[in-house]
C-alpha cells in the first residue's frame, strides 16, 4: 500500500465515504429529505467522476492494493459509464422518494455501495476483489430491490433476488474454488498463464462451468434467468432500470475481464457451453416477451434476449468481440433507461404504466415522449440510425468473423421477433386510440427520456468517438490475451 | 495422494466416536425412564410459556441477533490481525481503525435508528 495506491482506489474511497456519510445524513440531521438527498448524491456522483479522471491520469501501471486492482482504461470506460446510468437513475428515484413514504438518503446510500461495488467489478483482476465488488452490488441490489416495503410484490421481489442470488454467489465461489486448486492462483494474469498448459483439465473445466453459471446468472442468461421477469416486475420502476442497466453492465465488465485476461487459453472448453448459453437467451427471451401483456415483464424478457446478444462478444475473443461489448453495453444503458423513464412517466399509483395498454394514443397527448419511446424501441431492436444497430453490427460482425454464423443467424431472426413486440407498443402509442395514460408531470423524468433520447440519436447518427473510444478502452485487455 | 487417505480414514473415526456412543452405546447402557418434565423443551430452567412451533415472537430479537452477527464477524478478522499486528506496523493498525470505523458508522445507525432500544 502506497500513496499511488491511494490515487488510482480515489473513486472508490470517495464513494464509500460518501455512502457512509448519506447512511449517517438522516440520523443526524433527523428529517426524511427527498431533495436534499438528491443532490448530496449528485453530488458525490460529481466527486467520483473527478476521482476517475484523477485516479486515470495518475500514471502507468496504474495497479493498486498489490496487483487485485487496476485502474486501466477498460475500468475507466465502465466506471465513467456506471457514474453517468446511476446519475439518471437517481434523477428517476428523485419521483418517488420525494413524497416521504420511503426513506430516501438511505436508497441513495445504497445505492452509492452498489456503485462503489461495481467500480471494483471493473477494476478487479483477482477473483477475490471482483468476488467482493459483486456481492457489495448484490446486497444494495436485494434492499433496493425491496424497497417498496409494503408492496407484496415488491418484497416478494427482494426475497426471491436474494435467495437465487446468494445460491448463485455460492456456485460462483465454489467454481472459483476449483480455478484456484487447479492454477494455485485467484490472479486473472496468473490464471491465464497456468491454464495455458491445462487444456482437458477436469476439476478446471468444473470450476470454469460454475463461475460461468454464477456469472450467467447476474447477466440473467437463460437458463438462469428465472429470477429476471419476477424481480424487473415487483421491485420499484427505479431500482429495476438500475438492475437491467447498470448491475447487468457490471456483470459484463467482469465477464468480459475474466474470459478474455484469464480465460482465453480455456477457449476450445467453455466456447459451445456459453454459445449455448447465447442461443438459448436470445430464442427463450425473445418468445417469451412476445405473449406478455405487462410492459415491465416484456422488458425484462427482452432484458434476457440482450445478455445473449451480448454474450456474442464474449464468445467471439476478438478485439472487435469485447469492442461490441463494450459498445453494447452502452447504447442498451441509454435505450433502456429510456425506456424505463418512459414506463414511469405513464405511471399511476405505485406501479401502473406497465400494461400495453397504458400506452394506448400516446402520440396524441405527448408527441414527443411517443416519438422517443419509438426511438428507445428501435435502439433496442437494433434499426439503424439508432445507436442500436452499431452495437448490434459490432456484435454479429465478431459472432460470424469468429465461425458463429449460425448463431448470428439466430441473433438476426431473434432480433426480427422483437421488432413484433416492440412495435405493439408503438402499435398502441400511434395507431389505437383510447383512454392515454397521463404523463405524469414529473420534470426529471421527462429530463431523462430527453437525455436518453438525444444520447441514442448522437450515437448512432455519429458513432466514431464511442467506437474509437471503445477501441481505446480494450486495448490492454487485448493485449494481455494475445500475448 | 496417499497423504490424503489417511486424513480420511482419520476423519471417519473421529467421525465414528460420537455417533457410535450416542447411538448405539449409549442407548445400551443408559436407563430409560422419560416423564413429562423430562420431555419438556429446555428453556433455561424456566417453565415453557406455549409450543415451540406456534409461538410469535417480536421482530426485535430478529434485528438483534443480525447486528451480533455483524460485530460477531468483526472479531473473527479482528484475530488474525491481533496476532499479526507486530509485524503489520502502523499500516495493520491504522487498516484496522478504518475497518472499525467503518462497522461503527454501521453501529451508529442502528443506534440512532432505535434498534437498540427494547419497547
């Protein structure tokens, strides 16, 4: 531990004082504060995105706490993008926590751990770092998830989130368990060296098929996936565009980290179990969004489909593979944010806008708001100018350069069936007439669909500095595995 | 790999003393004669106030039992720290205050948030 170390582990110790600091807010202060509870934590989301830019030009190695962190550009690119998507949903949360129902320092206290847990995600290069960052994220995930306390659903939400979750915690250290007594190291860079001359390995490939599952479970690939439509649907409309963005970004970043810097070598054994794996959630994910009529459940359902077309990236182990990961991760955090802020602008009471039918001649009372759901929906389904389609194009050019044509080819049919239910809601907003939910006036929200809006365009319509950025951020990854 | 299988021949007959003496040699020696005193679930010394199964309790002694666990799990790293502390230095103590005032801050709360306090 040294002085540098302190420099580049900046953000996360400005985000834990920071967390203890709005925990302590209420206790000492005594009143429930929506509002200033929003802007302390904007605040400190200010502060941690300084620290990042700080702790990113502090120089190179930029490792920390021995070698179990690293400050790389890989990290900076997930931690910048988590400080922004928690942003917009603190905005969001803002609606709700203003009415003093719910206590609101202690949502962003959480919320603000759930971060500092995802900045260690991205930077851990040991298993042990990127195992403690994912259960700091899961244990702020399962209160916030149950934070409508008195809402049946939304606690039954939290309970199943937290026993699913701590089983597939556990799958995920007893696979790393296994790693570790086949390469007697937790170290991704160790790992990858000693696993380069275990090819056939049993006890290796168990362990890499556990942490594998464990991983698949928090990016909610099918089949385990199960907890994703019940947990999206009960917990606050917030909290979910918190779980399908931001915990799902996380997860990538850590198994793109661990796939490509440790994994790499293993490629020949693990490539058809997560080509499966890939399959199998965009095909079960996107038929069985079609029959839902609930808009959150839908979303949840497609939620699953885009881990799959995520995996694509992971699967391919090119440089244009993680690209599109990385790509990926960030236009679905803006169409899906989007979409989310949409379902809460049409909300009634606690949970409504959720039904297709809320959505009925939108156009009419909110031009604008139905024209970006539009937008949002095609982002999400992958038609260009939206910034979809560059992710989706990144994705499928790795699958198919990497000899997963077929799987490209179900990535493409699969993308077609969501176009059907995603335009059942454009359906609804343009061509039914009927009773249009109102849109709530809440200016934050609508501030975030119009964010999310322009955001989606921008990129898609002027794509070079996210794609030459992205090629920046994977650089060291890269060229650790083609070492 | 031999090392190993004498380490598993060692753990079953660790293994196999307490279960034969509970369940076959004491059943054997013991005298058996139950009353209903005897059948009582043991609280203490004190007489049971209802059946153990349809029994509310108040939430309190749930909250209670959390935060023991929590400062509970705080000693167990707090050990191996204490042994090592000499050759840790300033850096082992001043990691250690960290780690404690963080729990603290938890404590804290919990405090202020009225757990502590029995209605």
């Amino acid at each position: 531990m040294t002085w540098a170390d302190l420099l580049f582990l900046l953000p996360e110790i400005v985000l834990s004082i920071g967390g203890c600091l709005l925990l302590l807010a209420p206790v000492i202060g005594g009143r429930n504060n929506g509002v200033a509870a929003k802007w302390s934590m904007l605040l400190l989301l200010v502060a941690t995105a300084a620290a990042i830019y700080v702790a990113a030009g502090a120089g190179i190695p930029s490792l920390a706490l021995g070698t179990l962190f690293v400050a790389d550009p890989f990290a900076v690119f997930f931690k910048l993008l988590f400080v922004v998507v928690i942003a917009m949903i603190t905005l969001l949360s803002a609606e709700f926590l203003e009415d003093g129902r719910y206590s609101a320092w202690e949502y962003y206290s959480l919320m603000a751990f759930a971060l500092c847990g995802m900045m260690f995600m991205a930077s851990g290069t040991h298993l042990i770092s990127i195992y403690v960052g994912l259960e700091l994220l899961s244990l702020a995930s399962y209160i916030l998830a149950g934070y409508y306390k008195n809402e049946t659903r939304s606690t039954e939400a939290a309970m199943k989130y937290f026993v699913l979750g701590a089983t597939s915690s556990g799958i995920l250290l007893y696979g790393m368990s296994l790693i570790y007594g086949a390469c007697g190291s937790l170290h991704l860079e160790a790992i990858s060296q000693a696993v380069a001359t275990m090819a056939g390995n049993q006890a290796l490939i168990i362990g890499v098929m556990l942490l594998g599952a464990g991983l698949c479970f928090k990016v909610a690939a099918v089949p385990f996936h199960v907890w994703t439509p019940d947990v999206y649907t009960g917990a606050p409309t917030p909290v979910t565009a918190f779980l399908s963005t931001a915990s799902k970004v996380a997860a990538f970043a850590i198994f793109a980290r661990i796939f490509y810097m440790g994994l790499h070598s293993l490629e020949p054994d693990w490539n058809s179990i997560i080509a499966t794996v890939a399959a199998l959630s965009m095909i079960v994910g996107n038929l069985a969004a079609v029959t839902q009529t609930n808009v959150k459940r839908m979303l949840a359902y497609s939620s699953i489909a885009h881990a799959g077309y995520a995996l694509l990236g992971v699967l391919a182990m090119s440089e244009i593979g993680l690209q599109g990961v990385l790509i990926y991760m960030l236009v679905y955090a803006f169409a899906n944010i989007g979409t989310w802020a949409m379902v809460m602008l049409l909300r009634r009471r606690e949970y409504a806008g959720e039904n297709v039918d809320d959505f009925d001649g939108l156009h009419k009372s909110a031009p604008l708001y139905a024209f970006a759901m539009v937008v949002f929906l095609l982002s999400l389904g992958g038609i260009p100018p939206t910034a979809g389609f560059i992710g989706k194009y990144y994705l499928f050019a790795a699958a198919i350069s990497a000899g997963y044509a077929w799987l490209a080819v179900i990535a493409v049919l699969m993308s077609a069936v969501s176009m059907f239910y995603y335009f059942r809601l454009v359906v609804a907003m343009y061509l039914k007439d009927g009773a249009a939910a109102d849109v709530i006036p809440s200016r934050q929200v609508r501030f975030i669909v119009i964010v999310c809006l322009i955001a989606t365009l921008t990129l898609g319509i002027l794509p070079e500095r996210m794609i030459r950025g992205a090629a920046r951020s994977i650089a060291p990854i890269v060229n650790l595995a083609s070492r | 790999m031999a090392n190993y299988s004498i380490l598993l021949i060692a753990f079953l007959i660790v293994l196999s003393v307490p279960v034969l003496t509970i369940f076959l040699i004491a059943p054997l020696v013991r005298a058996s004669r139950p009353s209903k005193v005897k059948l009582e679930p043991y609280e203490c010394g004190v007489e049971p106030a209802s059946v153990a199964f349809d029994h509310r309790f108040s939430v309190r002694y749930f909250l209670v039992a959390v935060l023991f666990i929590i400062f509970d799990v705080e000693t167990i790293f707090l050990f191996p720290w204490a042994i090592r502390l000499e050759q840790l230095g300033w850096f082992g103590a001043i990691e250690m205050a960290i780690f404690i005032a963080i729990l603290l801050v938890g404590y804290f709360y919990a405090w202020k948030r009225k757990v502590l306090t029995w209605v």
